[in-house]
C-alpha cells in the first residue's frame, strides 16, 4: 500500500511538471541617459518601474542585478540595428538569461512655468526607449518608445504642475507605468497548454476546459485567453510557426498555482475537434 501511495505521487508530480509553464528568466540591464536629458536618481527609477513591471506578472525569472553589473551599457548596444555585441550576449547567457531588457532615457527633464500670477510649477517630459534581445541569437527582436499617453500631454510636457523638477519626473514616471505594462505583456506572451474538455453540450462544443497554468503565474479569475492553432508552413524556403486563433476562453477559478478551470467564450466546436484530434493548441495571454 505504501508503495501504490509513493507511484501515485510520482504520478502526480510527474503530471504537474508536464502541464505547469516555466517561468521565462530575463536580465534588465542597467538603463543609460542622454548626456543632460535625465539624472542618475530618475534613471534609476524608471529602471525599477520597468523592473516591477516585470516582477508583478509572476511570469518571470529575474537575473539578480549584481549578475549583470558586467554587462556592457547601451552605447555598445548601439554597434549594430540587428545584432548585439558578442561580449554582451556571453554574460547575458553567464548570468541565465533567455531575454536581456535595455532601457535608454531619451528625456527625463523637468521644465519651469511660470503663471501670470508669478507663481512657478514644473512640468516633465518624459521619453524613453526599451529593447528586448534574445540572448540565444544576439537580435533584438523588438524596439520601443516609450511615451506619457497623448491625453496627458501639454506641448509636450505630461501632468499638472509641481512643486519641484523631481517631483515632475515623478508624476510622468507614473503616468508611464501602464505603458510599461503593455510593453511587457505585448512582447512576453506565455503561453498554456489544455489538460482536459470537462463539458460539453449535447452537439459536442466545448464549454469549460481545465488549464495547465495558475496563479504562479499571475493568473486570477476574469481573464480572458485566446486559443490559437499550430501549424508548420514554408515561406520562402523557410519553416515557419503559424498561430492561428481559433476562440477565447475566460478563467473562472483559480485551483492552485499550476490549473485554472475556464469557461468557453467563443469557438468551442472548433477547439473540442482539434483537441479530440489531438491537434496542436496553445493557450496564450492577451
């Protein structure tokens, strides 16, 4: 009996391990700045906003900071458009990382208005380019500017006035944040796999499924996820993955940190065949 107990946990682990996602690991470099656009202390803070932005997924590894202190900064980066200086891509693979985030502050600077009145506040404009470089080929696969939201704006200078310049930098690194958000979330999709149908109508579509992913990995209830097919096709001589969306899913309850239970929102006929079919389904973050 003891030994059916320890199989049955073996079993259980093993299942576990099969459909639980590992977490991407990433290394945010340290971020550089125009000569006089932006000082140390804000630089470091939008570095810290990009950080958390990253952190509160739950969906990433990050490379302690002291690992990367020998990474080479931005200025090297900037020796080629497509591919990162050798050196750089070594120590990013030294210190575990699959990814390698830099930021480089175009602007961080703080203006002084003056009202009719004689009054003065300060506004800020805030500019600032993030890169994501796959380590395992030395591309950077994306390239971003980072800016307040139109709406925010005034002549190019973000938020109501304050009292001081750091307190204007402040106020624009805030206005930034969702903006980060989606930077992270646009280019770092994770993706999860279906465990089971576990209902279906009477005419075979799929109406709530059980998910390989958790709150481990930032997960909650509400969630909308696509559900995409793969597929292999040559384009130019070259093979390609196609994801090719097939319907959207909402969690409904969170189990644990590895299995969500999912209502069906739209294509449920489409993905009961291909996963009957044992097709190829990937279930990603929107």
């Amino acid at each position: 009996m003891k030994n059916l107990s320890i199989l049955a946990m073996l079993l259980f682990c093993i299942a576990t391990l099969t459909f639980a996602q590992e977490k991407t690991t990433v290394g945010i470099l340290s971020f550089t700045h125009a000569a006089g656009a932006a000082n140390a202390q804000d630089v470091g803070t939008i570095h810290e906003a990009v950080t958390n932005a990253f952190v509160k997924t739950k969906r990433f590894n990050i490379v302690d900071r002291t690992k990367l202190d020998a990474i080479k900064k931005e200025k090297e980066l900037q020796k080629s458009d497509d591919f990162i200086d050798g050196d750089v891509i070594e120590q990013g693979k030294s210190a575990g990382a699959t990814f390698l985030v830099s930021g480089h502050v175009i602007s961080a600077e703080a203006q002084k208005m003056e009202s009719s009145e004689g009054g003065v506040t300060y506004k800020a404009k805030l500019v600032v380019s993030l890169k994501v470089i796959d380590v395992s080929t030395g591309q950077i696969i994306t390239s971003e500017t980072i800016e307040p939201k139109a709406g925010s704006t005034i002549g190019g200078m973000v938020g109501m006035g304050a009292s001081s310049p750091s307190i204007a930098v402040a106020k624009s690194i805030k206005k930034i944040e969702d903006k980060i958000d989606d930077f992270v979330n646009r280019n770092f999709p994770i993706s999860f796999s279906i465990v089971e149908i576990q209902e279906k109508d009477s005419k075979g579509v799929a109406k709530t499924l059980l998910l390989g992913g958790g709150s481990g990995f930032g997960l909650k209830k509400g969630d909308r996820l696509k559900v995409v097919i793969l597929s292999e096709v040559e384009v130019n001589g070259k093979k390609m993955i196609r994801k090719k969306e097939i319907g959207e899913i909402k969690i409904t309850k969170i189990e644990d940190e590895n299995f969500s239970i999912c209502s069906v929102n739209n294509g449920g006929d489409i993905i009961a065949t291909n996963f009957d079919a044992k097709a190829k389904l990937q279930v990603i973050t929107k």
